[in-house]
C-alpha cells in the first residue's frame, strides 16, 4: 500500500508547477540583483525556474494576454473605453498590509500581479497602462515595482503613463468614447472622480464591465486548463496527506496548517479561501471557519479546502471519520451522498446545465433523506432546504465562484470547469431523529467539461467508504493485499 502511494506521489509530481534543471539553478545563484531587472515580479529572466521566455505570468504567455484583450474588445460596445483597475492593498493595521491578492479581470488582461495600476482598453486608444508613481520610501521598505518601462517592455502595453498624468490624459479619452465600462468591484476614486466620469455616470453611460470579462473567463484556454489540473493536483496531495495526518492530531487547527504546509511545499502560493475544518457538528456549518476544535473519536470531520497556483484555483471536499471508521448511521448518510455525486459527475457535459445537475441532485438527495426518515412527507421542500441550502456546484477559475454573472442555467460547454458537492448538514438543533443531529456531509469534485463529456480533475482525492478506511487504518493492514491495491488503482482512473 506505502508503495502506491508513493508511486501516485511521484505521479502527481511530475505534473507539478515547473521546477528549474539544478545546473540552471546553481547558475543563477552566481547572479547578482544587480544584474537581472527587478520589475517588482517573476519574469523569465529573473526567475527561469518558474517561467519560458514568452510568458508574461506562469504557463501564461504575452500572445494569449494579446488575445484576451482583442477579444474582450471585440465584445464590447463600438467605441467604448474599458477601465479596469487592480485590486487595493488592504490594511491589517497602519503599516502592516494584509497578503495582497490580484483582481482576477485585471490580473486576466494584463498579467500585472501588483497594486496600484489602471489598465484602458479601446479600439482607437489601444492598451494602455497607468502606472503606480515610483515612491523611493517605498522601494526601500517593500522593493521595486513594475512602472512605465515594465508596462511597455513586459505587459506590451501600447502606451503607458505614470499615475499622476491620469487627471491629464484619461478624461479625454472619456470624452471621445460613447460609452465607459469598468471593474464596479476596484473602482478607484483616481478615475471616478474626474469630471468626465461624473458626467457619464449622470447620463447612464457608464456600465459595469464583468458581464464581458466573465463570458471571456468562463471558458478556459489550454493553458489555463493546464495550471487548473495542476492546481487540482496539489491540493489532492496535500490533502491525502492531511487525511493520514488526521489520526494522530486531531485539532481542527493543525489539520488546517498541514494543509496549508503540503500546498506551499508543493508550489502553491496561497489557500484559495480559508481552510473549512469541520469536526463533529462544526461540519454542519457551511462555511465554518474557526477551525479551533478538537475532533472527538465517533465524529467525522469534514475538510473543504483548495489553493491558488499562479491565479488559478483548485476546491474540493472530503468528508471522513480520524478514528478509520464509520458508524452504521454515518455510513448511510455518506452513501447518500457519495451516491448523489457520482451520479451528478456523470451528467456533467457540454449541453447541460449547472441548474439541471443541482435539480437532479435535489430528487436524488430528497428521496434518500426520506428513505432514512430524515426528511417526512408534506415538509420536503422546507425541510430539504433547511438540510442543503447550497447548489450543486459553481464555476471555477481564477476566483471560488468563479465568473458570477454568467448565469447556472446556461448549458455548460467544453473548457469550463464546475465543481460538484453534494452534501448534507443537520444542525444538534435540528428535528430529526437524534441519530443523524450534529453531522455534516460534503463531498465536492472539480469537474472540467470536455468535448465528449468531462473530466474530474480531482479524481486522484479518495472518497469510497472503503478506501478511505484504508488509508486510515494502514498500520493494521498486510503490505500486500491484492483486492484492496486493485481498488485504489481503479480509483486513481476514475
């Protein structure tokens, strides 16, 4: 068993976020700061290990962000100017900022990872870029940053102004445009004060551009795909070895940091949200996030969690009891629901949509609910609601919900990726038999919707009853049991 393991560990490796020759890294390590231009980011030059030439951001390269910025404009309205700004820097304190993490629309236009810029697309303005003032305080406590030279030779922007030329330059851009289009969500004062601005906005002109950037998003390129599988891949792992881990700690805290450990020490930059560690009756809170408990020996914990792989996101879902085994009561529960989401995988295909899977799901859970005499006759629909009040699943990409104003009813087509979760969460509270009180049930797969049908990009992460208690109770198992390795085997493909 230790050396299956072991085999899919190295399997998930070798599609693992690039990592550079040694010789090539002992080669840099004889360069100076001095000689490789610090533009505030990874470039190719400055950190091979991570990026090819071409590539503007990590497996991303500066044709794709060329096409992105034609297409969006192809989009929008003739002669309309876009204004997309980056996300803020917010404050933890008066000097201590919280981790800074790019708006997806601005990071998917431009490739800039850093705070502070303004980006204007037009058909006759081109792509322009306004960047953050060089502040030498700043320089000296937080480093370099990307300003003009970076917006031109690095971005490919067409033109590029510094920051406090804004006032100068971008309101007669407004003026000669028929209509604006912006980020509502990173609306800078910067632009929405200026008097051009104002003057649209009170004569209905300016509109919110995310309905274009979102339908540009949905669909996700080769690339993309690619840091997508890999993304899904590292929290696999990771939370395979947080599941072992489970045994012997059994705090919802260090369960969380384990995560979080295995995810960075296999590339990722951050948790795509904070860990959902959910012991006992805390997995019966959707979004619980404490995380400050200990899991008792008879409970399940459930652990929602995924992380970020250069602006892509992985989310996935398992529910499991740390003692390595089931009651006869959870057993039919998690049945129910690994049930439900089997079945939901299975439809997922270009012509469907999100909606239909979630009705499906809602038939199939409420009839098993019943059969367990959890739900009763006359109350379904309340009482189900009270139990699930989740969807079935969302978009993902560069954000959790990834891609909010493209509506769940739209049949799904090849390239979007949607996650399935099933789950069940019945409250101490709540007026069921006593039994099933104080359990929570999720368990949620990445699903990407190819040309023939789909492919579950976290297939790897273990979910059968079986499998799982094998896992958990390995120190009690032979080495060589050949029925069980066959399992997990099959369990890898599907």
């Amino acid at each position: 068993m230790q050396r299956i393991l072991r085999a899919l560990a190295l399997r998930r490796l070798s599609a693992s976020p690039r990592v550079a020759p040694l010789h090539i890294q002992q080669g840099r390590s004889a360069y100076t700061t001095d000689r490789i231009h610090d533009v505030g980011q990874p470039t190719s030059f400055s950190h091979p290990q991570l990026l090819e030439e071409g590539e503007i951001t990590v497996g991303i390269t500066e044709s794709e962000y060329a096409s992105r910025r034609s297409r969006l404009l192809d989009l929008l309205p003739n002669n309309s100017l876009a204004i997309i700004a980056a996300a803020p820097v917010k404050m933890m304190t008066d000097v201590v900022p919280y981790s800074f993490r790019q708006d997806a629309d601005y990071l998917y236009l431009t490739g800039c990872l850093q705070p502070g810029g303004i980006t204007v697309l037009s058909k006759d303005f081109g792509f322009c870029m306004f960047m953050p003032d060089t502040d030498p305080h700043d320089v000296v406590w937080q480093g370099k940053t990307a300003g003009i030279e970076a917006a031109l030779e690095v971005f490919k922007a067409d033109r590029a102004f510094p920051m406090h030329k804004i006032h100068e330059i971008l309101p007669d851009m407004m003026r000669k445009s028929s209509g604006l289009l912006h980020n509502v969500k990173t609306a800078l004062p910067s632009y929405t004060r200026l008097e051009a601005f104002c003057t649209a906005t009170s004569n209905d002109g300016v509109k919110d551009i995310s309905s274009y950037t979102h339908e540009l998003r949905w669909k996700k390129s080769a690339s993309e795909v690619k840091l997508m599988r890999e993304s899904a891949s590292i929290a696999c792992q990771s939370l395979l070895q947080t599941m072992i881990f489970s045994k012997t700690h059994r705090e919802e805290s260090k369960l969380s940091a384990k995560f979080e450990y295995e995810c960075k020490m296999r590339g990722a930059q951050r948790m795509a949200f904070n860990p959902v560690v959910g012991g006992g009756e805390n997995g019966s809170v959707i979004h619980y996030s404490r995380n400050d408990q200990i899991i008792r020996d008879e409970d399940l914990v459930l652990m929602d969690v995924g992380c970020e792989l250069h602006g892509y996101l992985s989310d996935l879902t398992r529910t499991w009891p740390p003692c390595g085994a089931f009651s006869s009561d959870q057993v039919a529960l998690y049945e129910l629901i690994l049930e439900t989401n089997k079945e939901c995988v299975k439809l997922c295909r270009p012509g469907i949509s999100i909606q239909q899977i979630h009705n499906i799901s809602v038939q199939m859970l409420s009839k098993g609910l019943k059969e367990l005499g959890i739900l009763k006759d006359g109350r379904t629909a309340r009482s189900y609601h009270q139990l699930n009040p989740t969807s079935i699943g969302h978009y993902l990409g560069m954000d959790v919900h990834d891609c909010s104003s493209v509506s769940n009813s739209r049949p799904l087509e090849p390239g979007v990726v949607i996650t399935i979760e099933p789950g069940v969460y019945i409250p101490l509270s709540s007026g069921v038999p006593e039994r099933y009180r104080g359990i929570g049930i999720r368990i949620e797969d990445e699903v990407l919707i190819t040309d023939i049908g789909h492919e579950v990009l976290t297939g790897s992460m273990p979910k059968e009853i079986s499998h799982i208690k094998y896992i958990l109770n390995l120190e009690n198992k032979p080495m060589e049991e050949a029925d069980d390795l066959r399992e997990l085997k099959s369990a890898e493909l599907e």
